[in-house]
C-alpha cells in the first residue's frame, strides 16, 4: 500500500471527535424537562484541516469503526440549550441543579482531554513533516487557551455572588449557564460584561441561560 492510502486528512479525524460529541441532560419524574446537548463542534476549529495520521493506527481505526453508529445516536438528540436566545431557561430538577454543572464540566473536561490524546497521538507520527507538527502545536495551545478562559469567566461570575456557573467556549458562540431561575436586566449585563473581558469575545456572540428549577 502506497504512503499516500497509509494517511488520511485530518477531516477524518474532525468526524471522529465530532461524533464523540457528549449530551448532558437530567430528566425530572413528570417528564417536563428539556434535552441538553453539549458538543465538542466549537474546538473543531483549533485543529488543522490539513493535518494527515496513519489509517493503520489501531486506536484511530477502532475510533473511525464507531463514527456511523455514534453519529445515528447524536443527531437524535435536541440541542435545544445551545440553540436558546439569551434568558431562556433550561429546566431542571431542583435536587439535581448542583449535579447538573458537575457533569457538564466534567463532560467538557473530558472532551478536551481526548482533542488532546488525538492531537498528541498525531504529533509523535513520525511520517508527519514539521510544518503539520506545528499546526498540531498550535491547535492544541488553542484548546488550552479555550480552557483557561472558560475557568477564569466561570470564577469571576461565581464571585459576583452566582453560586454555580458553566461556560462553553464555541467558535461562534460563548455559553454561560448560571444557578438562577431568573436573572434581571442588570445581572445579564454583568454576566455578560465578564465574559467579554475574559474570553475576548463579542457581546452578540454570548447567549446566557438560567438555569430554571
């Protein structure tokens, strides 16, 4: 087999952490509760488009195997929190609301690390050139910079008086999830006003959700 079949683009790989897409959702016993789907779309970007890996590596290939099967599950799935406009609730059990933004970050920590396995797998392909290694390099400061905002946005929210806070930073979107049924004028101002100094972003990019009990 010829070097050129032994790799595959890098779009391959965006499919597979695409399908590895993870849905948080807490359902309440009378059923009124909405779906929560939290992908791994906005860190898509941070990897290069043009980035080859070995289509023998075992790991890839078992990876690769599971995208049609994943893919059907996903799409399944409303994504209704990251399509909401800003004050829009998401519902919740009140025993669960606490429970909700441990899973959510553990789900988003969990993510990264595997964006972070992959492109560290990539990087120590010995048939990959300096130039693609350096895109590697790159994509993955990008991702560690995602994160580093998102944990300093969610700490100067929480000292503002929000007990619980979730952000999830896209490539088109910020998502702030804070434990507050409703919020006024003035707290979505402030809410917003963080997460603009903090992640860099624009305000009409930044959709802010309370969390309803």
């Amino acid at each position: 087999m010829s070097i050129k079949k032994n790799h595959i683009i890098i779009t391959a790989l965006v499919v597979m952490i695409a399908a590895a897409g993870y849905l948080n959702y807490i359902d309440s016993s009378s059923g009124d509760v909405s779906q929560v789907m939290l992908t791994d779309e906005g860190d898509l970007a941070a990897v290069p488009d043009e980035v080859a890996v070995n289509d023998e590596n075992p790991a890839i290939a078992s990876e690769e195997a599971k995208v049609e099967a994943t893919t059907a599950s996903t799409e399944a799935v409303t994504k209704e929190a990251a399509n909401s406009d800003a004050g829009t609730a998401v519902f919740v059990n009140s025993s669960n609301d606490s429970s909700y933004f441990v899973q959510a970050k553990l789900e988003r920590e969990q993510s990264r690390n595997k964006q972070k396995d992959m492109l560290n797998e990539m990087l120590n392909n010995e048939k990959l050139d300096t130039e693609k290694k350096n895109e590697v390099t790159t994509a993955m400061l990008q991702i560690q910079q995602r994160i580093e905002k998102e944990t300093a946005a969610e700490s100067m929210i929480e000292a503002k008086g929000f007990k619980e806070v979730y952000v999830r930073i896209d490539d088109d979107t910020v998502d702030v999830v804070v434990d507050k049924a409703e919020l006024t004028d003035a707290e979505v101002a402030q809410i917003e006003d963080i997460v603009k100094r903090k992640t860099g972003v624009s305000a009409d990019k930044i959709r802010i959700t309370p969390l309803k009990k």
